[in-house]
C-alpha cells in the first residue's frame, strides 16, 4: 500500500471522516435552531 507516496496531496480517510461528522452536527443544529424558532 504505497497510494500516499504517489498522491501526498489526498487527506486520509480519518481526516474526511471528522470533516464530514462536524458537518452533519453542524447542519442537525441549524435544522434544530431553526425548528426552534418557529
């Protein structure tokens, strides 16, 4: 497994995983903030 060698630019898998968790909390606290005010 030497992919990082050739591509040292691509983030790795866990780093993608965090990205995309924080925009799921983000967006489930804007659904619920916006439920909230109405």
């Amino acid at each position: 497994m030497t992919t990082d060698e050739r591509r040292p630019n691509r983030p790795p898998v866990a780093a993608w995983s965090v990205f995309v968790l924080a925009v799921t909390l983000f967006a489930e606290m804007a659904i619920e903030l916006d439920a909230l005010e109405i």
